[in-house]
C-alpha cells in the first residue's frame, strides 16, 4: 500500500550536475520534508556534489543531515531568535553557520558568543527577514566570525536589486554574498560585478528541476461498482451518476489533500476553496489521481492513507494492484516509498 516516488537516478543527477556547473558557490538546501526526497537522501546527494556547505531550514535539522552522513558545514537559514534554545546551542558548533536578521541579536551574540560563525540578512522586497541597508551603519559585530551577507529575494529575484543590497552591505564590510532566487546569468553577472566570493542557496531547481525524472504513483487498492443515487464514504454522500468508486493508496497522512495541487488564480479562489472545508457533493472536487488519461474527482475527502475516487461510466479504466500517476506537490509530499532507478 504505497504512494510512491520513482527517480531515473542517472538524468537526475545529470540535471543537478549541469546546475553546479552553471552555479559556482552553489549551496544544496536540504530542508523541511527534503523536497518529497527526505533530509537524509537531500544530505547524501550533497555529499556525492561535493559541496561544501549545506543549508538547512531550522536548527533542529542539523541533527538530521549529520545523522545521514553529512560533515561538511550547515547554514541554518532561518534567522537566529534569542528564544530558541537548540539554535542557541549551535552558536558554540564550530561547523554551522548561523543566520542573524536583527540588530539587537547581533548586540546579543557579539556580547554571549563572540566567536560564533554568522551570516548577516539583509531585508529584501519579500520583507521576510532582514535588516535595512540604514540600520547597518550603526552595526558592531565585534568579535563575531562574519561569514558573509545574506540576501533573499523574491521567487522572481532581480539583478538590481540584488545588486544595490550588495553593494550597501558590501560597502559597509567586505565578505561573502549568500544569494538565492537569481536566474543562473543574473547570478553570474552579481558575481562579476562584485568582486567578492559568492553563493547561491537553491532547493526547488536543483532538487526538482527536472521533473521529467520523476514519476509519482498511487496503487489501486478497491474497485467497487455503485449505482446513481447510492450512498458511500464517512459522510454517505450519494453517487452523482453509475459507476465506481476506486479506492488508491495516497491520503492525508501523504500531503494529498482536497484541492487538486493546480496553481489557483487568485486570493479568493483560494480562499473559497479553503471555506467550502468539506465538498459538497461526490465527485464536484478534482483529485490530483490520474485514471485513464484523466484526473478524476474525489468521490468523499482524502482518508489517512487512502483515497476514494469517482469513476463515473461503465468502465473503472482500471483494477485492483495497478500504478495510477498521482500529481504530487513535492513539498507536501510524504511518500512511503523512494524507488532509485
Ligand atoms: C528555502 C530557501 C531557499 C531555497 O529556496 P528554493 O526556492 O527551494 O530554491 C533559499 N534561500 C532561503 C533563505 C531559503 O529559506
């Protein structure tokens, strides 16, 4: 009973190793559910680029990368707070890199750990993190190993940008540029206008960037036939036409969840699908389970490890033990089965 994630190992690592080529200083980010991969399988691909330093979400993924074998240096990428005790720990680690987003917590660390490797970010148009190119004259980073400065764009990241904060921080105190979100000739051309060593932390593109080595499955685990009119599921919600109801293995202990993982239009589209909570009737939400060529609608909300799907007709397209595609939103994603080809 598996929901499962094939990789063609070869093309993948091809795709990964074109990436590095074209990324001097790229940096793997391994972090959260590793991408639909995991954190251990992120680590040991890490460890086989050879890469030097690995950046990781949170502090208490530190743990998980080393236990898979990596060595080298961590970044953590979300910002140290002084209310975080594990985080706090790794201030003394000789081989992690920790980021700081605040200027009383360079205060902080500079006072009680003088001699912790650190990251400075700066704040960028996504406004997550990040101190203002004005607060840096007044910075006193004292003894603090400085490793460099931080900046973290939006998904569509742009040059200028970029560009102007490295500079002003550059400015302020020469050290590496840790970047991401640039497009590979944006990202080159920081790197010569700048003249300092830079990096670019990437996930998505070099892990998933090319999805044509990845195929995700469901296994049909029930075929029943039903009437129109009849009743199935927790919620006995009534058959819309004849047909059947087919059972795959794939629910909400996976990340399948109720809306299909289609990009949506809009705020309110997204918000309508979020307030509906429950749908509405059998087979009015799309599923992402792909039966004969087409995506088939749920017949009741996703169940732990299962789900019921609508297969309207005369004809199930499908029997019990075959591998249906399932679309995956690889973030959310929890397989239970990793398959190297
Ligand atoms: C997650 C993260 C990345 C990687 O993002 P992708 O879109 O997965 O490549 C880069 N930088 C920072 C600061 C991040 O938190």
């Amino acid at each position: 009973m598996t929901l499962r994630l094939t990789v063609a190992t070869h093309e993948w690592h091809e795709a990964q190793a074109r990436l590095q080529e074209q990324v001097p200083g790229l940096v793997p980010v391994a972090k959260g559910n590793g991408y639909g991969f995991g954190l251990d399988a992120l680590a040991r691909e890490a460890n086989r680029m050879r890469a030097g330093v690995v950046a990781v979400g949170i502090a208490q993924e530190v743990t998980t990368v080393r236990l898979a074998g990596w060595r080298g240096d961590v970044v953590v990428l979300n910002p140290w707070r002084p209310f975080d005790e594990l985080a706090m720990s790794l201030l003394e680690d000789p081989k992690v890199i920790t980021t700081v987003s605040r200027a009383e917590d360079v205060a902080a660390l500079a006072r009680t750990h003088p001699r912790s490797r650190v990251v400075l970010e700066l704040d960028t148009t996504m406004h997550r993190h990040g101190m203002a190119t004005a607060e840096l004259a007044g910075l006193d980073i004292g003894e603090l190993h400085f490793e460099g400065w931080s900046i973290h764009l939006p998904a569509t990241g742009s040059l200028q940008e970029a560009t102007a904060l490295a500079e002003a921080a550059v400015g302020r105190r020469r050290g590496a540029l840790w970047v991401s979100h640039l497009s590979v000739a944006d990202y080159r051309m920081l790197r010569t206008n700048i003249g300092v060593r830079t990096h670019m932390r990437i996930g998505t593109r070099l892990w998933l960037g090319a999805p044509e080595t990845l195929t995700t499955t469901a296994t049909v685990l029930d075929v029943h036939p039903i009437r129109r009119g009849g009743r199935l599921g927790y919620h006995q919600a009534r058959a819309p036409r004849d047909g059947f109801i087919v059972v795959a293995s794939g629910g909400t202990a996976h990340g399948i969840a109720l809306a299909a993982p289609v990009p949506q239009r809009n705020l309110r589209q997204r918000f309508n699908t979020v307030a509906d909570g429950l749908m509405r009737a059998t087979g009015s939400t799309l599923s992402p389970f792909t039966i004969a060529g087409r995506k088939r609608p749920f017949a009741e909300p996703p169940h732990m490890h299962s789900s019921m799907l609508f297969v309207a007709g005369s004809d199930p397209g499908v029997a019990v033990g075959d591998d249906i595609p399932v679309t995956c939103r690889m973030t959310t994603t929890r397989f239970d089965e990793i398959v190297w080809h």
